[in-house]
C-alpha cells in the first residue's frame, strides 16, 4: 500500500464528510451527558453507524459501544485499536456558541464531542476501504473518563479482543482547546500524561479545651507539620528528573463554632501526580511512613488511604515514532510536534496503553485565528473548539489504522 497515495485518499476522503462530522459533534455538544450511562449519546452514535458494515457489541457496565470492522486479512490477521472517549463534565457552559449545550450544569468543555465526530468519521473512510484493509479495527466508542474509569470497564467487558484476538496496536487523539496552534498534532515516547492518585490522610488526636493543651493531643500542628513534609518529601527525597507533584486539595479540622476546642482529628487529602510506574509505588510507601511517624513522634495516630486513580499514559516508543510519521505525512512536518516533556493531565487511556502498545496524541483545536496561549483551556465553561480540526482528527484515526495493519500485514507475512 502505497503510503503518500493513501494519505492522500483518506485525507480526501475526510473533507467530504466535514459537514456530517459537524452535524454529529454539534449534536452531541447540544446534548452532553456525563459518567458511565450515556443513553442518549450512545443512540446517536449508533445511528451514525447504522449503514456501515460494522459488527456491534454495546457494553453491559456502561453505555460503550465496541465496533468492529472486518478487513479481508481473515481470522488470523493483524487487528488495531482506534478509541474516542464520549463523555462530558459537570459545567455550566459559557462559551456563546449556537450549538451550546442545552442540558443545565452539563458541557462538552473536554472536547469529546470532536473525538467521538471523528472517530465516527474514520470508520465510514476505512469502511469504503475495508476489502484494502489486511487486518481489522476495532472502534471503540468510550463513556466515563473524566473520573470514571470507563477505559477499565471496556477493558475488563473485552474491548481489546473484540475482533477475536488481541489487537496489535492502539491509538487514541485527544484536542485540546488551547496551547496548540489548531490542527498541530503533538506526542512523544514514554510517559505522555500523568498517574492521578489521591493521598488522604486523618490524624487521631485526643480532643481537650485549647487553654490546656498538654492535657490534649491535638492533631492540627500534627496536619500541618504533615503538609509541610510533604512538600520537603518531594523536593528533597524525589529524582528531579522523575518528579512527583503533591497538591493538598483539603485541610480540615475542628469546628468554627468552637474555636477554644481542640478537636478529635484532622484531615487533609491531597492530588498525587506521577510519571512513572517507580515514582508513583515509592511514593504510596514513603509518604504512608512519613506522615505515620510525625504522628507517633506527637503522640497521635495516622490514618492513611491511598485513593487509586489513572496511572502513567505510556507511548510505546516505536508505535509514537509511527503516529508522528503518519501525522507527518498528512499534515506536513510544520504541523507535527514532539513534546519535550509529558503533560501533567491523566487518561484511562492508560489502561488499554497498558495491555497494547500504541499511542496517545494531541490535536491542537484552538479556535482559527485566536492566540493558543490566550484562550480558555479544557475544562473552562468558557473553552471552545474548532469545527475545522474534525478533518484532521478523521484522517488521522484513518491512516493510523490503514497503515499500522498493511505494516502489520507485511511483518506477519
């Protein structure tokens, strides 16, 4: 298969189809839904689907979608994994556009409208290719990742297999509203986002009047002094060059009503982010001893919960050289950018990186015309993305899959 021919078919390909990659995604921006359940999302996906040869599979736990395009490859060939994420956020959109969403305290301010209208888009490109196709691709259409884990229920309800065997490569583009020039695609080898994690913590003291302190044991300077170390931890006992960010969201203690009473307990619950599957196991270890001897060394007791998040996004580094060389050849090498450092963010995408090698990528969508660096950024009510990077995004997902499986093809043969 000819590489430039294909890129520029399916990027053809992808102009004709804007106008029902615009209609798909504003629909869905007028009409967000947020979590696992997606009733309505999904039904609209499904419709766009309808008249494409594709095998569907809804998912039991969550209103997922798993679409699965047969090649002419047989049972034995390649498979590759294209994912959209389709859920929205708990924000009251502010953003002015016509299509706004029209569901109270409920916003596409993630862009997972655009990824959903694109992946919709990639599936009728590689269906009129399919008898090119050597291999198949799965599609897969994903609820709840902001702070849902949907990526972990489709991957314990099968997703990965869905084409009757473990697919060989997967991929995922994720737009952002700013930062970016749009239609800039971004990535890099290794650690791509970060692990999230939540760290709380209470400290048991023994409550007393605030005039008799030493009759007491009181865990507010316990919490403090713990906050404080925190912070020393991870400038002084971190590598540099394997940070650890530690964020304490949550501080509380005692009851403003009585300020004369030292109170039972303390508590603080902090944001955990990590690059590295190393940095994040040290820091559940280190920090559960840290915060548990300033505790016995004051006479009070910790408690400590690790609240488990996403962990570390990792790009397989030959599949992240193929997605910029595929990006590369579609968009020109102006428009491809290999990031210098991970970004701080987190992704369930993470779960499938896990088990398949591929990769993650960013599509710049900030709106044409605006400065990147002067906009709203995801998750802002006010953020706002392009219509005009859906063609990119398609012919993206597309090429990803078309070439990753001749290549795929001609290894095996």
């Amino acid at each position: 298969m000819d590489a430039t021919a294909t890129a520029s078919s399916i990027d053809e390909a992808a102009a004709s189809i804007e106008q029902r990659m615009i209609a798909l995604r504003h629909a869905l921006h007028r009409d967000p839904e947020v979590g696992l359940d997606l009733p309505r999302t999904q039904r609209k996906v499904l419709d766009e689907l309808a008249d494409l040869p594709l095998e569907i599979t809804l998912g039991q736990d969550c209103s997922s979608i798993t679409a699965v395009l047969r090649g002419s490859g047989g049972p034995d060939a390649p498979a590759v994994l294209l994912r959209a994420d389709m859920d929205a956020l708990a924000v009251d959109e502010q953003s002015g556009v016509p299509y706004a969403s029209e569901v109270p305290g409920a916003m596409h301010a993630c862009g997972h409208d655009l990824h959903t209208a694109m992946l919709a888009g990639a599936a009728r490109i590689l269906a009129e290719r399919r008898h090119e196709l050597p291999g198949d691709v799965v599609l897969m259409f994903q609820p709840g990742e902001e702070m849902h884990d949907g990526g972990a229920v489709m991957v314990r309800e099968g997703v990965l297999d869905a084409a009757g065997r473990r697919a060989d490569a997967a991929y995922a583009l994720h737009v952002m509203s700013s930062r970016y020039p749009p239609g800039t695609i971004a990535t890099r080898e290794g650690a791509i986002m970060a692990a999230a994690d939540g760290f709380a913590v209470t400290i048991h003291g023994r409550g007393g009047h605030s005039s008799a302190p030493h009759l007491a044991v009181d865990p507010v300077p316990v919490a403090a002094e713990c906050v404080l170390a925190l912070q020393s931890y991870v400038t002084r006992r971190v590598d540099v060059f394997d940070p650890i960010v530690v964020g304490i969201g949550h501080l509380a203690a005692g009851d403003r009503r009585a300020p004369n009473a030292i109170p039972e307990t303390a508590q603080l619950t902090a944001s955990v982010r990590s690059w590295s599957h190393a940095a994040r196991a040290a820091f559940r270890e280190e920090a559960a001893r840290l915060v548990r001897s300033i505790a016995e060394a004051h006479g009070a007791r910790a408690e400590v919960e690790h609240l488990d998040g996403y962990p570390v996004t990792l790009n397989d580094p030959l599949e992240a050289r193929f997605a910029i060389d595929v990006a590369a050849s579609l968009l020109g090498d102006d428009r491809v950018q290999e990031l210098p450092a991970p970004l701080s963010g987190s992704e369930d995408f993470s779960r499938v990186l896990a088990e398949v090698p591929g990769a993650f990528l960013v599509l710049g969508a900030a709106p044409a015309g605006a400065d990147p660096a002067a906009v709203a950024d995801n998750h802002s009510p006010h953020a706002v993305f392009d219509d005009g990077v859906l063609v990119d995004g398609a012919a993206v997902y597309a090429s990803l899959a078309a070439r990753r499986l001749a290549q795929l093809a001609t290894t095996r043969g």
